[in-house]
C-alpha cells in the first residue's frame, strides 16, 4: 500500500489539486485500498481553503517521507 501512497505524494508534491480532483483520481470504494485515508491519517497531506476552493497539498512531513522513501522524486 505505500507504494501507492507514495505516488499519491508525488502526484500532489508540485501544487496543490482541488479536493474534487484528488476525489475522483483517487478516492475508492475498495475498503482494502485506503491509499486517500492513509495518506490523512499519517498527516502527509493535508486539505485547505483556498479562496473559495478546497485545495489539498502534501505537508511537510508527507514530502520528507516522500524524500526518504523516493530520492529521485524529492
């Protein structure tokens, strides 16, 4: 699963998306692919208003983990 996750991160690590875009690459009904809630639940991403749309973008902590587990991509 983190193979996934990580390129959850990678796919967010330039700019933040809108939520409504993350959703539909990423949300699944599949409760064995969790890849959005694990990436939240571990604080990698986070979401934010922007204006008047929710964005969300990788944190800190998510790119460092990017870092360590992808060189090449950070």
């Amino acid at each position: 699963m983190d193979d996934l996750v990580l390129d959850l991160l990678q796919w967010l690590k330039d700019a933040p998306k809108p939520y409504t875009e993350v959703m539909e690459a990423w949300r699944t009904s599949c409760p064995r692919l969790t890849v959005w809630e694990d990436a939240i639940d571990a604080g990698y991403l986070e979401k934010r208003l922007i204006g008047a749309t929710l964005m969300v973008a990788i944190t800190g902590h998510g790119l460092r983990h990017l870092a360590s587990r992808r060189p090449a991509a950070a």
